[in-house]
C-alpha cells in the first residue's frame, strides 16, 4: 500500500482538498483494473486535532512507466502492453465523464 500524505496547516488547505477531491474521484474506478486502486481515506490526530489526511492506495511495484525507462527502458511489446492499458484506463475514465490532463 501506498500513502499520499496532506498536513493540514493554514498554508497547506488547498492541498488537503486537492487530496480529499481525488479520494472522491478515485472511489468511482474501484471496478477498474488499469486505475490504481484506491483503498480508503482517513485523518491523523494529534490530541484531538487533525494533522493530516492520508489517502490509501494501491502500491505499484515497478514505479512509474518513467522510472521504467530510466532504469531499463522498455522493449517494443512493452510499449504496446502499456500503451493499451492507458488507454482502457482512459477509456473507462472518459465514459464516468472525467476528461484526463496532465
């Protein structure tokens, strides 16, 4: 599993609802094998008070695509198996009315 962490702070409040909106969002492509899986969300505390909200997800052992290719690149029907995943990733989130950027 993998964690992303928001510390709440008077600064820091856009990045903790940037995080609980994608928690939102992510809990729509649970049936979704080309999503990682998002497993839940939860607050920390500290006597009472929030310190931070964590999002639960799915931990992906080989890293990113990019870490991938810096490390060893990627042979041509590793491209085409990658390249096919994002894209029924892409599908399955354009069909719940999501338009996908980066």
């Amino acid at each position: 599993m993998a964690v992303k962490v928001a510390e709440v702070s008077e600064s820091k409040t856009t990045k903790v609802e940037a995080l609980i909106t994608e928690a939102e969002i992510l809990s729509e492509f649970q049936d979704c094998p080309f999503v990682i899986k998002y497993y839940g969300d939860e607050w920390s505390y500290i006597d009472k008070k929030p310190i931070s909200f964590n999002l639960l997800l799915e931990f992906a052992v080989g890293g990113t695509i990019g870490d991938r290719i810096k490390k060893s690149g990627l042979t041509d029907s590793q491209v085409k198996e990658f390249t096919k995943s994002i894209l029924k990733g892409l599908q399955f989130i354009h069909d719940k009315g999501y338009v996908h950027c980066c």
